[in-house]
C-alpha cells in the first residue's frame, strides 16, 4: 500500500515535513510524547503495526481533529 519512497522515510523525516514537533504528533495520535520520540529514527515500514496505522495518516497529510 505504500509508494516505495514514502516507507522507507523515518518518521522524523516526515513529521518534520508536515511541519509538526514530536508533542504535536503525540497529540494528534492520542499518545505519549516519548513514544514518538522512540520511534522517530525507525522507518516508516519498520514502525509497530498498531502504532504505524495512527501515524501514517497524519504524516500523509490526512491530519485527524484533536
């Protein structure tokens, strides 16, 4: 389901092009901040799955209401 580019990209990368902090991410995804920061230098591809299926929507633009 992913275009080649977009999951090889680590979160940082992305959420930096969305132009978010790691506390905005963990806001938008209802999560602590240290578990974006723990996976902000895995790949997209290599993010746990249930954690992967709230982030990648957000770092695709799709941003979910707070």
């Amino acid at each position: 389901m992913f275009f080649k580019t977009f999951g090889n990209k680590t979160v940082k990368e992305l959420r930096k092009k969305q132009g978010l902090t790691a506390r905005d991410l963990a806001l938008i995804v209802k999560v602590n901040s240290p578990v974006i920061k723990k996976v902000d230098y895995f790949k997209i591809k290599n993010v746990p799955e249930p954690l992967k299926s709230r982030i990648v929507p957000v770092l695709r633009g799709k941003k979910q209401g707070r």
